[in-house]
C-alpha cells in the first residue's frame, strides 16, 4: 500500500473502479492542488489557475494522478 500522502502516476485502460492499492470498488474522492503552488517564478498570466485533479482513495487514502487537469478562473 502506498503512503497516502504520496500522488502517484496512474494510467487509466478502459476503466478505472478500483483502488490498486487495496482493491477498494465503491469510487473515488478528488482534490485539486494548484499547479503553480509554491512556484514564485511563473509569472500570472491571467486570472486562470490550472489544478491538477488527485483521486483519492476513501478507504485506504492511497492518492492518484491520472494525468487530469482544470482550469479555474475567479
């Protein structure tokens, strides 16, 4: 089992509906960590951020990036 506070890569086949961690089949939560976070050297460009978007394991914590972004704006 992973660390949960460790995101690891994860590609995604057809489908993803189980935590590879623990087997866990009943979904996901989600979190969204600022890509620019704790980087003062990007410039702002606009009012735009870019998440990256975390799935989270409910049962066992394990955390996944599946390589899923979004933009948000003020």
């Amino acid at each position: 089992m992973p660390d949960p506070g460790e995101i690891r890569s994860l590609k995604i086949g057809t489908e993803l509906k189980a935590c590879p961690a623990c087997g866990y089949k009943s979904g996901f939560h989600t979190s969204f960590l600022n890509i620019n976070a704790g980087n003062a050297s990007v410039p702002i460009r606009s009012t735009r951020e870019v998440y990256r978007i975390i799935l989270i394991c409910p049962e066992c914590g394990a955390r996944y990036d599946v390589g899923w972004k979004a933009p948000f704006s003020e």
